[in-house]
C-alpha cells in the first residue's frame, strides 16, 4: 500500500517526461512482465473458456480506457487536483459493492471510507494557493478526464472483484 500512494507521483513523472501515451504503454508492459513471471510461476490459470475470454476482453477495454483518461488527466491537469478526483473510485467502489453485491458495511469500514476522504482533501488543498488565490481556470484542467477515471474504476472495481 506504501507504493500505492506514490504510484501518480512517478505516473506524472513519466507523462511530464515521454508523453502519456508512452508512459502509459511501458508502465502496462512493466506490469504485464511481472504478471506473466508470476503467473508461469505458479502456474495456476484461470479458466479460460470463451464467455470468460469476453469478459476478460471487456474489463481490458475498461481497463485500457480508465488508464488513458488517467495519465491523460496527469499530462493536462494538476496532480494535487486530478489525483484525489480519480482516487475516490475508491469510495464509488464502495457503494456499489453495497448496492449491488450486499457488501456489509461495519463501523470500521464506514470509518475507513470517511478517512480515505479526509486523506482526498488534506492532500489536495494547498494552503498556499487558497492565501495566494486560485486561477479557476488552471484547475479544471484534467478533471473531466479524472471524473471519468472516479466512475470508470468505481464501477469497474467492484465488478472485476465478483469476476475473479
């Protein structure tokens, strides 16, 4: 989890350096690399019949199209503002889980999402910025592509979770 909160700061990184499309393509062949050593090392696949091939082939295309709104999101807009935007999937992901597969939501689960949250804002507010002023206009950009990540991966998560 440690890396995980540092993953859009090297993602911005590598958009600011090669482009999103390039950094995108070598972050997802890193991935692919170390998900095949595992997979011939374990050598445990999944069943692969036809219709779960389809739904492979159709959370790829989610997956595919998340991601590129993501580090598209990173390359035009502000990491302190897109990130925490795309990061609350989390929290989408929850309430669908909910809604939709009866997910319990306990006292510690609740307390959780509400700091997840707390955490969004905290890292996005830059108290500098608010004395300063803002340009409004500077910060809108990259959020419609963040909007479309928060509800690409909302609903993609819990789904793909009920999947495997």
């Amino acid at each position: 989890m440690f890396g995980y909160g540092f993953a859009d700061f090297f993602a911005k990184k590598a958009v600011d350096r090669i482009g999103n499309l390039k950094a995108l393509i070598y972050s997802q062949l890193f991935a692919g690399v170390l998900t095949a050593i595992y997979f011939f090392r374990d050598a445990s696949f999944p069943d692969l019949k036809p219709s779960n091939i389809l739904i492979i082939v159709a959370f790829g295309f989610f997956n595919t199209v998340g991601y590129l709104a993501l580090y598209r999101a990173f390359q035009i807009g502000k990491l302190s503002v897109v990130s925490p935007i795309s990061s609350t999937f989390v929290v989408l992901a929850a309430v669908i889980s909910f809604l939709f597969f009866g997910e319990i939501f306990s006292q510690t689960k609740i307390i959780a999402l509400v700091l997840v949250v707390v955490g969004i804002v905290f890292t996005s507010v830059n108290l500098r910025e608010l004395r300063n002023g803002i340009d409004i206009s500077d910060l809108s950009k990259g959020v419609p592509e963040a909007l479309l990540v928060f509800l690409i991966f909302g609903f993609y998560v819990p789904f793909w979770d009920r999947f495997i």
